[in-house]
C-alpha cells in the first residue's frame, strides 16, 4: 500500500495552503472516483486535503433569480432540493440517474465536475494510454471502444466523459467558480473542459492549485420545461452510453427557446448548439427534430463498433423533444 498524508480543511484558505504546500497534493471530496483511482495506482497523491467541512453545501438562489450551488452540496442534496427541482427538472434527474443513493451521499458536485473518464485502458496501468502518460498512445482506437466517442475526440484519445450531471449544466450555461493562492475566478461551463487535441492529460482550464468553490447556473425560463434521459447497457447503475439535458419552449407550434446537450460520445458534456439554431423559430415536430439532430451529428466521427451511438442520439432527440412538446399542449 502506498502511504498518502491526510489533512482536513476548515476554510478556503487553509485548504489551498495545505495543496500549495505540497505538489502532488489532491483535494478529496467524497472520495467516490478518487480513491478508486488511487487502489488501482491511477492516481498517486502524497497528500489528501479532505475539504467536506468547507462552508461551501448550500444551495441558494441569487438575486437574478438564477442559482448558486456549493462544491460540497452531496449529490444527493442538490437532486432533493426544491429550486433544483422546480427550476430545473432535468438537473435533479441527471443526478438522480448518476449513481446509486449511497454514492450520492458522498459525491460532491465540485469532486463530480473533475472525476475521470472510465476507460478501461486508462485505469489499467499496465496499458499505454496517452491521458495516464502523454505520448504513450490510445489502445482503444484499435482495441475495445463501443462506448467511446464519436464527437470531438482526437487521434490521442477517444475516452468519453462520465459525468450525468455535467451534462445538465452544460445545457443550461452554468458557470464555475474556483479560488487560488492568487484570488478568486470563474470559468464558463463551455469552455472548463478543454479540448482533447494532441493533450488529452489536460482535462480543465482550471489553474494549477485551484480549488472549485460552487457553480451557478444563471435563470432560463425554459429550463424549468426540461427533462434528462439516460440510455445505458443494464437498467441498475451503470454508466451511459448515450445521454441527453433538453428543454423546450414552443408557442403556436414553433420552438421558441431549446437546450440540448450530450452526454457519453464525447471528451466532455456536448453542448449541442448546431442543433438548437435549427431548431429556434422552426416548427416543433419530429421531422424538424431528426433534423436538428442530423445536423449535430454530421461531425461525428465513428470508430468500428461505436458507430450505434449516432443513431441512438438522433433517436433519443426526436423522442425527448416530442414529449417536451405533447407535455407543453397538455
């Protein structure tokens, strides 16, 4: 067993002093992809900075009518919450369809936003994999890959982002916020991901030391109007092979306002943007549905045996929308 340092934080400060003093020092949360990471020698940190007793577990509305959630809410909390569930549906769903309640009531929505991906060359380190070690190659282009990406992946790397509620936020504009030795800062969700490239070991644009402190997601009327759907291989907890966050606004038959984001065929939650500008000021039916989703997916990018998942998302959009739409004529 490798021997780590533990230390528990009590305020912002003292957190980012306790990483600022040692390099391989990693901020631990709930511990749920984390620890798991480090009994298989994925991730070696020499410290732990425990920060679930910083004062950052609430969930609060702001002044714009938008809301704040802290980076120590539980998942679990953040999915019972009533604003969650009132002004956005599809977030509490997301979390809901992410894990079982016991790993809820640990993960945290900071430690959730910064978890792995779950390929399996990358948690095997007797395998090459260019996110564990830059330049050692992508066993996966060629070897097992059925659910892997087919949007926004690179030579480099093909693994898909995990995370169900990752995908809620980016639908909907969310913006991170972090602090550092140097101040505080924010990050658009759209741009906290950073591209897979030829630098797949570079996950965030956050900066080094940085410790993410809450997300806020700013007010859309029509978020309130929103639903997430999972599709995965087995009906207990697993994890996607394709997801979707939509929401949508019609009036008189034509969309007024629509989200859509992706999940699980892309290096991060996929912001689906070149279907929504289909889809503003056109008609709400299937037809322009299929349509708005082809658009999307004429940039996928399939491997050998992952090729399904352009099909299941077109699916999943034309199904999801259509019973946004029959829900909004009741």
């Amino acid at each position: 067993m490798r021997e780590f340092d533990y230390r528990r934080a009590h305020d912002v400060p003292g957190a980012l002093a306790l990483l600022d003093a040692d390099p391989q020092a990693r901020f631990l949360g709930g511990g749920t992809n984390l620890v798991d990471l480090m009994k298989t020698g994925v991730e070696r940190p020499a410290r732990l900075v425990d920060v679930r007793d910083l004062p950052l577990d609430r969930v609060e509305s702001t002044s714009d009518g938008g809301l704040r959630i802290g980076a120590t809410v539980t998942n679990s909390d953040l999915a019972a919450h009533p604003e969650v569930r009132r002004c956005c549906p599809a977030l509490t769903q997301a979390v809901l369809a992410g894990a079982s309640g016991q790993l809820r009531n640990m993960a945290t929505v900071g430690g959730n936003l910064l978890q792995r991906t779950r390929c399996g060359y990358f948690a095997d380190i007797t395998k090459p994999c260019n996110k564990r070690v830059p330049g050692s190659g992508c066993p996966a282009i060629e070897g097992e890959h059925h659910n892997h990406a087919v949007l926004g992946a690179s030579e480099h790397c093909v693994a898909t982002h995990p995370s169900d509620m990752g995908v809620a936020l980016a639908a909907f504009d969310a913006v991170v916020s972090y602090e550092t030795p140097d101040g505080p800062g924010t990050l658009p969700f759209a741009d906290f991901y950073l591209p897979v490239g030829d630098s797949p070991h570079r996950e965030t644009a956050l900066p080094p030391g940085a410790l993410i402190t809450g997300v806020t997601l700013p007010p859309a009327p029509v978020a309130a109007h929103s639903r997430y759907r999972k599709v995965r291989e087995r009906a207990s907890y697993a994890f996607a092979i394709g997801s979707l966050a939509a929401a949508l606004d019609v009036r008189d038959g034509v969309v007024h306002d629509v989200r859509l984001a992706f999940g699980a065929i892309a290096s991060r939650p996929w912001r689906a943007r070149t279907a929504e500008r289909v889809l503003i000021g056109a008609t709400a039916d299937a037809e322009t549905f299929a349509a708005a989703a082809d658009a999307e997916l004429a940039a996928a990018r399939p491997l050998p045996h992952n090729a399904y998942k352009v099909t299941l998302m077109r699916n999943l959009v034309v199904a999801e929308l259509t019973r946004l739409t029959e829900e909004a004529a009741r």
